[in-house]
C-alpha cells in the first residue's frame, strides 16, 4: 500500500530539460481520497463523521487549561473550526504541497482574510490587472479605507510589476490563469520578483487548481483557491482555501476565527466528498476543454478563442512550461456579433446551464457583459477587455462530443 502523502519523482522530458519542470504529483487520486484522514475514524465508519456541534466540551477544568497550554490539541467552539474542515484542510494541504490549508466560507472571505491579516495601514498591494472583479473591488473600494494602497499594472507585464514596487509594498497579488482572458503567469519569474524585492507572493489558482499547477513548488508564499469551483466540484457548496507554510499562515487562521468565516460541518462534508473525485474530474475537465476550445476555434463563426492548450493562446508557452492540463474554461468571441445576437447562442444552447461560476460537474455558460459587468459603462467593459460578443463557457464532466453537437447547433 502506498503513502498516500508520497510523491514521486516527476520525469524530465527531453523537450524541458534544463528548465524547471513542475513537479506534478503522479498520485493525486491517492491523495485526495485518503490524505488528511484518520485511517480508523469514529464509529468505526469509513467516512468522516458529520458532528453537528457548535461547541467541544471539556471532562474538567484541568482538560480546560491542558487545552489553552497547548498540551492536548482537541476542538474548543466551532468558530475556531471542526473535525471535518481540519480534515479537509490537511487534504488540501497535501493535495498543494504546502505546509498548512485554512478553509474559509468562500473564495471571496478567503481573500478578505488573507488581504487583512498581511496588509496595514501605509502598505502597498500590486495586482495584475486581470483579477476576479470582486478581489479589485475590496483593494479599491475597502482596503483604502484603512490606508492600504492598491496598484494595478497590466496582466503578465513583470517590467511594470516591478517598476510599481516601493519600500511600502508587501504583496504581489495575480490568478493564473486569469479570468476570463485566462492569461497564464510565468510563475518562476513572478515568485522572483517578489524573492528579490523581499515581498511575499500569492497566486489564485482556482481556474487551474493543485492538479494543473504547482505555485508553492515555484516558490510562490500563498496560493488561493475558490474551493467553490472544481475543488468541491459539484455546484452546490461554497469555500474557499489558502495555503502557505505553517508560519505564515498562523495569522490568517488567527484572523478568521475572529471573522467566522468558517464552514459549517455539512458544508466541509460536501467538500471532503467532493475532493474524492478530485483527480478523474479534473482529467474529464482538461479534456473537454481541450476539445470543445479546438472545436471552437475551428468553426467558423467564432472570431477567437482564449484558451491555454491552444497554440493560438498568447501564454501557450508559459502553459506549457507551468501546466499538466489547462482546464474546462473556455472563453470565446463570436464575430460580427452584437451583444443580442451573442445573447442568442447562449441561449440556443441546451446542455450548459446559464449561470455564473465555473468548476462543476454541470457545464455552465454565461455571456459576461450581461453576467458580470451589466453595470459597467462600455468605456470601463473595454478597459477590463469585456467585449460585447464574449461567451465563456465552463465545460462539465459531460461527454465532450455531445457538449460539441449542442455548441454546433447553437452556433448553427
Ligand atoms: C469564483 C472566484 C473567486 C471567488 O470565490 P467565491 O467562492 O465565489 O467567493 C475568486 N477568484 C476566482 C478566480 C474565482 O473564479
């Protein structure tokens, strides 16, 4: 029987020896059906108990203070966490390669979490520009309000990233890939940047999750994830998960038991169910995607596709230098197309679900001048680079040749 936390040594391949391979895990489905768990759990169940507690009571008040000298490490109420959700976190842990995971509520509250418990008054935040709407919109509009500077430069430009950098800057902050243009960041390089400038380093990698890419292994300090989207998996819960070495992530645990953004123990069960699947879904979503960005870019009434595994993809050789497989979000510009007849192929078509998110078992499509940034003046939708002919389109785990018979007919 193998550890399940082992990992083997990745092999070289000729085309990438002399540069620095990531180091993709081969055993990822072990991983994340058995890390993190105890191998004989309460009540002898195979599955981790859902314990439904908002507090952890103690024998006697010596057990009390054994517990706050840090003696006995146990359950104490549930803001500070539950059994299940330290059980997920030491999974996701794993399933990362970093020291320590805490989970939050959602992606969003992650974020928040992360932002506060890094960030002070006079201190400097620089962002790629093509970041989650929601993540500018706290820099910008909240963490100002406490005397936190945000600048935001353009996606992948590393020149300018470093030209923003000050004595008050304390983090450099990119998804890769982003969203929607899913531009893809030279992770060596942008881990530099911050190592040699003394600045710690996060990358939300929620579009292309531990299975697709190796932040820590580069040398980046924290990696985000909407655990949301294809780490639960499933459309139906929301989380959200940061992962550092232990050090640094103590202040952010610290800081989210004060917050509550905790999960619920039904919640984190979900999750830990989700995660099982983590490895077959994630092979199902890189090879839909692949094949429906292909069948896309070949037709022809879309103008361009925006996807990792094309060639075409303007960060195709950094996906390629940093990626096992570039996941099920394909975004695509139908041409000559106003923003009703766009509307129109969206919903022609029958398999994908309308909505926003991305990640799931289900295939979800959306038009994100209508979805995400209806309130934005077209001035502000060009400078976000959010055209009115835009679709994207988050491939499910469903069969990839029928996804592409109903994206034919719709497009027909
Ligand atoms: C969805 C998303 C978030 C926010 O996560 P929630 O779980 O919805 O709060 C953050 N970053 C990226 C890249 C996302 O796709």
């Amino acid at each position: 029987m193998s550890n399940p936390t082992r990992t083997i040594e990745p092999i070289v391949s000729e085309e990438n020896s002399g540069e620095k391979s990531p180091n993709f895990s081969e055993n990822v489905s072990t991983q994340s059906v058995h890390a993190g768990e105890s191998r004989q759990k309460p009540g002898d169940s195979i599955t981790d108990p859902i314990f439904c507690a908002s507090t952890f009571t103690f024998k006697d008040t010596q057990s009390v203070i054994d517990f706050i000298e840090q003696k006995q490490p146990r359950e104490e109420y549930g803001r500070y966490g539950n059994p299940g959700e330290r059980v997920a976190e030491r999974k996701l842990a794993v399933l990362e390669g970093g020291e320590d995971a805490v989970l939050f509520s959602s992606g969003m509250s992650a974020i928040v979490g992360l932002l506060m418990s890094k960030l002070s008054a006079c201190d400097e935040v620089i962002f790629f520009d093509e970041c989650y709407h929601r993540s500018r919109e706290f820099c910008t509009k909240h963490l100002s309000r406490f005397g936190v500077t945000t600048r935001q430069v353009p996606a992948c430009d590393y020149e300018a990233m470093e030209a923003a950098i000050t004595p008050h800057t304390k983090l450099l902050v990119s998804e890769s890939p982003t969203n929607p243009h899913l531009s893809c960041v030279d992770l060596d390089r942008f881990a530099g940047i911050g190592k040699q400038n003394g600045i710690e380093t996060l990358i939300d990698a929620t579009l292309a999750t531990p299975y697709n890419l190796r932040p820590i292994d580069a040398g980046i300090d924290y990696v985000l994830h909407s655990v949301t989207k294809y780490l639960g998996g499933h459309n139906d819960l929301l989380a959200g998960v940061v992962v550092g070495t232990k050090e640094k992530m103590e202040s952010v645990r610290n800081l989210r038991g004060i917050m509550g953004a905790v999960n619920s123990p039904q919640n984190v069960y979900l999750l830990s169910r989700g995660l099982k699947t983590f490895e077959l879904r994630m092979q199902r979503h890189n090879d839909n995607g692949q094949r429906v960005a292909e069948f896309l870019d070949a037709h022809p009434r879309v103008e361009r596709v925006y996807y990792p595994g094309l060639e075409s993809h303007p960060y195709h050789e950094v996906a390629k230098k940093t990626m096992r497989g570039y996941g099920g979000l394909v975004t695509f510009l139908i041409k000559d197309a106003d923003w009703r007849q766009t509307a129109d192929v969206v919903d022609a078509v029958k398999i994908p679900r309308i909505a926003p998110s991305l990640g799931g078992v289900e295939s979800l499509i959306e038009q994100p001048l209508v979805m995400s940034y209806y309130e934005c003046t077209p001035e502000q939708r060009i400078e976000y680079g959010i055209p009115d002919n835009m679709i994207r389109l988050s491939c499910g785990i469903e069969n990839a040749d029928d996804l592409i018979a109903d994206l034919q007919q719709a497009l027909a």
